[in-house]
C-alpha cells in the first residue's frame, strides 16, 4: 500500500529533479524510487488489510502482483538510458514521473476492492499511456498511435463505466466481496438465472478490460498502437499494462462473480481461442519484428485466459509466474530491438524490421543470445522460464473437469507450435543470416540489465521452485 | 551419482570447451568425450542383469508439483546410455579433419546434446523426461542450422517446428496422466504413472496413443511423418547427421518402449495393427526409395529410415522377441549408420562428391576404405556374424509372431537392403577409377582411429550379442509382465 503513496510522491519528485537540468541524476533516481517501493510493498505481506475506507485490500497476491509489476517497471527504467538524449525529448524528467504515475495506476488495478478505484486505476494508467505512447512529437506514427489509442481508450472504459454502474445498480454495492455476496444470494433465490442488469454490467466490464489486455476481438487497436510508440513504452505497454489488466481481471472474476460462470464462463472460453488463434496466425505474416511482438503479446494474453478460467488455487501461482516469465523475457525482446534498431537506423528511422537482426550473432554475440533466449522463453521451450510458464498453465486446464477446457487445450497446443515458428525467425536472422559486419555496442547498465533478464529466465527454467513457492 | 555424474560430465565439458579456441577445442572436447566412454563402461561392468532400476537417485525439483529430479538406469536405458556414451567420442573425432569456423560453439553444442541425450535415456520422472527429450533438439538444430549445407535454413527449420509440434502432443499426454495421479500435488515418477494408467479405460488410452504416437512417430521418423527427415540428414553437417540418426532416433524408439507399450496397452492391441502397418510401409517404400537414391548421403537417409521403420513393427508386435530385437538393433544401427556417414563423408572431403554417378575405382587407391567400407555394409543388410543380423533376425521373428503376413513383408527389407547397400558400395568402390576419384589419398590416422573400432564393434557384436542381450531381458520381461 505505501508503494501506492511513496511512488505517487515520488512521481511528483521526478518532475522537480527536472528542474536540476541533469539528465544523468533522472535514471538511476527513478531506478531507487522503484527499488524503494518494491522493498514497502513487501512489508504488506502476510497481512490482509483494507485501507481508505475499504477502497484498497492488500493480501498476499496484491502483494506479488504488485512486485511482478515493479520489477517489470524496473527492467523497463534500466533500458531506458539513451532515451530522451535526443533534441525531441527535451524534457525527459516528464516521461520518467509520467511511468511513475502509471505505475501508480496499475498497483491500484491489482489492489482495488471497490470498483470506483479500478476505474480509477484504470484511468491514470491509460492516460499515462496515451502521452507516452505520443511522446515521440515529430513522428507521425506515434501521433497517430496515441490519437487511436485514445479514441479506442476512453470508449472502452466508457463501457467499463456502463459496466460498473449496471453492476452497482444490480447489486447495490462497488464491493467486489460484497458483490460476491449479493450474486450468491441472488443465485440462492432465483437458483442460477440473474437479471438482465447484472448480466450486461457482468459484459461490459468484461469487455472494458478485455480491451485493455488486448483480447481479440477487442485487440484491434494493439499492433498499430505498439508499432507506433516508442519502443521502451512499447515494452512497459505490452508487460506492466498487461499483468496489471490480466490481474484486475482476475480479482473481478474470482472474488465478484465466481457464482456467475455459467453466464460468463463460456463466452470467456470462446475469447481466449479467438485470441490464441488471431495473436499466433497474424504474428506469422510480420515483417517487422516490432509488430511481431505486438502481436505475441495478444497471444500471451490468450494464454494467461487460460489459467485465469480455470479456477484452481493453484491458479493464482501459474499467472504470477507466466506474467513474470512473460513479462522478463518481452523486456529482453524489446531491449534486443532498441539497440539494434537504432545501430540500423534508416534515414533516420530505426529499422525495426527482421533484416535489421541478420548477422547480430557476429556483430554482437552477447545481444544475440539475449534475444535467442527471449525468444525460446516465449515459444515455451525448456530451459527457459516460458517453458513452465506454460506448463502450469496447460496443467491448470487439463484439471479443470469441463470438456470444454480440452478443446481450448488442443487450440493451445497447436498455438503454441505456430508460436515457435515466428518466434525463431528472429533467432534465424540472428544466428545463420549475415548481415553487414559493423559492430554494435551497448552501454553497461543495458549489458547488466540484460544478463539479469537473462540469468532469470534461465534460472526460473531449471528452478521454478524459487520462485513459485512464494507465490 | 554415477547417473547425474553421466549427465553433468558433458555439460562442463562443453562449457570448459566454449572458453577454448579452435584446435583445442577439438581435443578437449574428444578427451572429455572419451572420460564420459570409461564412465559408461564402468557403469556397463557394474550394472546387475536384474529387473531393477540401478544408479537411481532422486532430488526434489518442483516440490509444489511432486516433480522430481529423478534419474535411474535399468536394462533398457543402459543400451541407449552405450550408445550414446560410444557413440559421441567416434562422432567428435569423425569431424577432426574439418575446420569448422566458431569449433568451440560446435564442439560444445555436441557435448550439450549429449548430455540432454544421456538425461532423456536415464530419466525416471516424465516432466524430466520431457525436459530432456525437448532440449535434446536445440543443440542439434543448431548444429545443422549454422554449420550445415546451402539449403540448411529452410530445411532444419521444418525439422525443428515438425519435431516440437509431436513433442507437444506427448506434453498434453503428459499433462493428463499427471493429472490422473492422486494426491493434491500429484507424482510424476514413472511407477505412478504406470499405475495410474492401470485404471484407464479404452477411450482414454487411445486419446494417450494418439499423442504419444504423433510425437515419437515424428522423431523416429514412421510413414508418413517422415518428410522432414532425408533433407535434414543430407544439408546437416556429417556430425549432425550422425547425431540424428545414430542417437537422436532412438529418442522415438524409446518412448515407444517406455511410454507407448506399458501406459497404453489396451489401445495398442487395438491399434497396433495399424500402427505396424504403417511401419512395414515405410520399410517397403524407403528402400525402394533409397536403391533409386544417386546421393550417398540421401540413400543412408533413406536406409536409416527404413531400418527405423523394422525397429517400431517389432516394438508395436509386443513380444519380447520383438522389444529384445529393437533394442539391441537400436545399438547396431548406431553403429552402423555413424560409420556409413563417417565414410560418406570421408570420400566427400576427398573428392568433394557424394553422386554415385561420378564416383567409383576408389578400391585401386584406397583398399582400406573398401574394407571397413564393406564390413559397415554387411552390418547393415543383416549379414550373419554382423551385429545387424542379430537384431534383424529379432525383430523379424518378433513381427512374424505377431502377424505371419507383416513378418513376410517386413522381411522384405533384408532384400531390399542388400540391394541398395551393395549398389552404393559397388559404384562409389569398384569400377573404372573417375577423374576426381584419381589418386585417393589414403586414409589418414584419426580416420583409422574411427573405422577400426567401429568395424570391431560391428562384428564383435554380431559374434556376442549376449553381452548386451542378457542385460536388457530382465527389464524387457519386467516390461512386458506390466503390460499383461
């Protein structure tokens, strides 16, 4: 909780250390403000508490989601050196105070107990995200991602607001443990048939949050929005807005409705398939490895569905770890592209396509192996962090009784195998095409940043134990 | 200890060959390659011909999901941990006589291999298993993906995502017995699995057949999963190539063994008609494909498949003829094929060829080649007194009991092997001497140093195949009286 209230503070502290005119002091200061809120979140743990006047509960999942997004967010300030060096972004204090507030945002998303504050959690996050996603001024793709993205945005929390209204006016409460009780009850009544309020309001919550973790056919908006933005904020995009969406999810499905799955249960199940299929097959068809990985991340929200779906107490452990093997092995990915990118940059754009990597292996074998072992961890193969990540994802399901869950199972497997076809076109261009032979060179921080990333993933893929027992 | 020890060797091996440069790498590759040979040879004179599963030992790995580090060898395992361990120092000293750029990333990508190989052999828990057989692939990709022919990149990728995506199903398959244990944690040990399959019926076992049969169907590779396989084997580097065939095949053959038979016998009595079928139809086409074969390198491919195709026939009969036969033709067949490569690969260097058309005459130069040459080939067709003659006679025997009219068909291949073994000898060795076949230069000493053992082993096995036979029978009964 006091994560909340140190990082808005320290948001507000990044805006006046702007005024210091150093750019040097900006990322390592933002580096200690998220290490200090990772270490306050912490002391929260082991105690179920409800803060403001029952707004927020913290207990031990709020607790490591929250640490799942701050280590996200730390990944992401590590590799944000170089930026905001250029004239466009003469004011970078800005943006480093604009992630802290987004940050703000999305631990509110995984502690909210009212549905007033996942609205507001929600709302703080994306407008975050609409300026950061339009944070490269001069270019006319990032103008247009951030125009879409807003337009796209607020209609969908708009209907996330319809949603909680509906919702309120059904149930009477913004509780979601009150609500819980108000559908138990209504299900005791009326044995399973609920009235068309809370059925709609159960909807268009559902798809206000959809849209924010990029489901299909609610994902529309993704490839162009992250194609569009700045890379970095491509990366904070596809990792800490997702873990924060999947996880308020969550907390709304298990905690408000579980007495409702035969209204929402099938429908969701239909979702995920769309999104596993739509995010795998259109992955095939980019030629840029930057869309590639927009798309992946609609592919991985398909798979954290799963798990969310399947209602297990082991579930809760399997989307932690899948959103922190998914989440380490994207920031890899997209500080792989960030670097190579600009060596390859074109008439001054950065060439963000998969001939850009042809001959990395030679140019700088370390970045190679970083993005061979990004990619490995999300097609899911052993060794890696992605591997398990999967696995306890496919043993949730298949524990699961309902049929309707193997299907889902064999749309996933057959993903998953899409999934390894694209995700080795970067290691091919990587490692067996050649490139031109000018060296690339990275600055310390990146290097330690990323054999970090990389040590976890392989670590987390041999000994998933370390960490999934805390969960 | 010794199992974990049999694992861990390689592992260091390769990453203390990665820190060398060049030459050394070679040599510190082979001499760590040979410790791993004593090893397995200790672990050859200690095992007991009994039942039990030796050298076992098991740590916790997952401990929230009842997942453990647990690695034993029994009879069955123990031919395939020889194979590997005889087979890997041959395979590294075939190579020392090219330079390939970047060796030690090479050399250490074959000890890596072996290592997930020699896991995959003595894993007793199935996620270990699956870990194993998984990792396997990625050394061996690579190996032929970097250091192979011109169309490597196409060609290695089908064969990557064709063998992940059978591996997937078998994960699934997986997945669901695991589920099926008891306990809240569940087990993931080989003997609750055995167990839990006890108590499945027919419709779930044939579901558990599918998947498991997609996934080693597609490594072995069975008709008509096969289709990645000879291009695989001809544009990988020679190392590869043996790597594939001689070890990384029995990956397929094995599973059959240990999953397939025990966990899913109902749907085999069921299904095994088909499934022998199948085979018998890939020992009939790729022979015939392979006598039509004008390159060396894809006429063994084509052997190999066929060869593979007579393996899983005899597992799918069930009898311990069959499973006894298979076993110890696993072990020939390595032999056999990494020599066939070695020398495809020794007159590739010398004449840049592999066209049957353009070779011939080399006997004139190079007698010594002829020889091994020829006592490589006999193994392969079966000849009495070879070690593949042991294993054929098995297998056929094994098929014929189960099936008198697949046993004649499949008896076919020792016909049709004699007949495009002999070609390929008679037009690469005997004949006119071509223009790039002149002054063949003689074999040098690391080239010697290959042969000969080979060739020993070729019949030395074919004279007492009991060396092996006897250790592997009480595991293969053990096996056999849990399928009843």
């Amino acid at each position: 909780m006091n994560a909340i209230i140190a990082l808005s503070l320290f948001g507000i502290g990044s805006l006046f250390l702007g005024f210091l005119n150093n750019r040097k002091i900006l990322l390592p200061a933002t580096l200690i403000f998220t290490l200090i809120a990772l270490g306050l979140n912490f002391a929260d743990w082991n105690h179920e508490y409800l803060w403001f006047n029952s707004m927020l509960r913290t207990n031990n999942l709020s607790v490591n989601f929250t640490a799942v997004i701050l280590i996200s967010t730390l990944l992401v300030v590590a590799i944000s050196r170089g930026f905001g060096d250029d004239k466009e972004h003469s004011h970078p204090a800005e943006y480093y105070a604009i992630l802290m507030f987004s940050v703000v945002g999305a631990i509110m998303m995984v502690t909210y107990e009212n549905l007033l504050m996942l609205f507001v959690g929600l709302e703080i996050l994306s407008v975050s995200m609409y300026v950061l996603t339009g944070s490269d001024k001069r270019n006319l793709r990032s103008n247009e991602a951030a125009l879409k993205y807003f337009l796209m945005g607020s209609f969908a929390t708009g209907i996330l607001l319809f949603g909680i209204a509906l919702v309120y006016g059904a149930t009477g409460s913004f509780d979601i443990h009150g609500i819980g009780l108000a559908v138990r009850d209504a299900k005791a009544q009326m044995g399973g048939i609920y009235g068309p309020i809370l059925t709609a309001g159960v909807i268009l919550m559902l798809v206000g949050l959809l849209f924010k973790i990029s489901a299909a056919p609610f994902h529309f908006w993704t490839p162009d929005v992250y194609d569009g933005a700045p890379s970095l904020f491509t990366a904070f995009m596809s990792t800490v807005v997702k873990t924060a969406g999947v996880a308020a999810t969550y907390r709304l499905l298990s905690i408000a409705f579980p007495d409702m799955y035969g209204t929402w249960g099938n429908p969701m199940v239909y979702i995920t398939a769309v999104t596993l299929i739509v995010g795998n097959l259109t992955a095939v068809y980019q030629q840029s490895f930057k869309r590639m990985l927009a798309y992946s991340s609609i592919s991985h929200a398909g798979y954290l569905l799963i798990t969310v779906l399947a209602k297990r107490p082991e579930t809760n452990a399997s989307i932690l770890f899948y959103s922190l093997a998914y989440s380490i092995a994207t920031i890899s990915a997209f500080a792989v592209l960030i670097v190579v990118s600009e060596a390859k940059s074109k008439a001054g754009k950065p060439d963000e396509s998969f001939d850009a990597l042809n001959g990395l292996s030679k140019n700088n074998p370390f970045l190679a192996f970083v993005l061979a072992v990004s990619m490995l961890s999300l097609a899911g193969i052993p060794l890696t962090a992605g591997f398990f990540g999967k696995f306890f994802i496919f043993t949730d399901a298949f524990s699961n009784p309902s049929s309707i869950f193997k299907s889902l199972l064999v749309v996933a497997v057959l993903m998953s195998a899409v999934g390894i076809y694209y995700y080795f076109k970067p290691i091919i261009a990587a490692y067996m095409r050649s490139g031109d032979t000018e060296k690339i060179e990275i600055s310390p921080i990146f290097k330690y940043t990323l054999i970090l990333t990389t040590i976890l993933t392989i670590l987390l893929g041999i000994a998933p134990d370390l960490v999934k027992k805390l969960f | 200890m010794l199992t974990i020890s049999l694992i861990l060797l390689p592992i260091i091996a390769g990453l203390l060959t990665l820190t060398n440069k060049g030459e050394n790498a070679k040599k510190i590759a082979s001499i760590f390659a040979f410790a791993e040979l004593i090893l397995g040879g200790y672990v050859y004179y200690s095992f007991i011909p009994n039942a039990t599963t030796q050298f076992a030992v098991s740590y916790d790995w997952i401990h929230s999901a009842g997942i453990k580090f647990s690695v034993g060898i029994d009879g069955i395992s123990l031919i395939l941990v020889c194979l590997t361990t005889l087979m890997v120092p041959f395979i590294i000293l075939s190579t020392f006589n090219n330079n390939y750029k970047n060796a030690p990333t090479f050399y250490a990508l074959i000890l890596f291999m072996q290592a997930a190989l020699i896991g995959v052999f003595t894993a007793r828990d199935i996620f270990l298993f699956y870990f194993f057989f998984e990792i396997a692939l990625i050394p061996v990709y690579f190996i032929a993906a970097i250091w192979g022919g011109e169309n490597r990149i196409k060609v290695t990728f089908k064969f990557f995502i064709y063998t992940m995506f059978g591996s997937l199903f078998m994960l699934l398959a997986l997945v669901y017995l695991y589920i099926q244990t008891p306990g809240i944690a569940h087990k993931a040990d080989f003997e609750s699995i055995y167990a839990v399959a006890k108590t499945l019926d027919i419709t779930q076992q044939s579901y558990l057949f599918g998947a498991f049969f997609i996934a080693f169907a597609i490594k072995m590779p069975l008709f008509p999963f096969h289709t990645w396989q000879p291009d695989t084997y001809v544009e990988a580097p020679t190392a590869g190539t043996m790597l594939l065939s001689g070890i990384m095949l029995k990956m397929g053959t094995y599973g059959l063994i240990r999953f397939i038979l025990p966990i899913t016998p109902l749907a085999v009595d069921k299904y095994g008609m088909v499934a022998i079928i199948l085979s018998i139809i890939g020992i009939v086409y790729g022979s015939i494909i392979a006598i039509q074969q004008k390159d060396m390198k894809r006429l063994i491919a084509y052997s190999s498949f066929a060869h593979v195709g007579l393996m899983a026939a005899g597992i799918f009969s069930g009898n311990i003829d069959g499973i006894q036969g298979a076993l110890i033709q696993m072990l020939a067949h390595g032999i056999n094929v990494v020599g066939l490569f070695f020398i495809v690969e020794i007159i590739q260097q010398r004449t840049n060829s592999r066209e049957l058309a353009r070779l011939g005459g080399i006997t004139q130069t190079t007698p010594n080649l002829t020889v091994y040459f020829i006592i490589l080939m006999l193994g392969s067709v079966a000849m009495p007194l070879t070690n593949g003659f042991v294993g054929e006679f098995l297998l056929l025997k094994g098929v014929f009991q189960y099936n008198a009219w697949a046993g004649a068909i499949a008896g076919l291949t020792i016909i049709l092997g004699a007949v495009y073994m002999l070609r390929m000898v008679q037009k690469s060795m005997f004949g006119i001497t071509s223009r790039i076949t002149e002054g063949f230069a003689d074999l040098t000493l690391s080239e010697k140093v290959v042969l000969f053992p080979l060739s020993f082993m070729v019949i030395g096995l074919g004279i007492a195949p009991n060396m092996f036979l006897k250790l592997t029978e009480p595991a293969v009964n053990q096996l056999l009286s849990i399928i009843k």
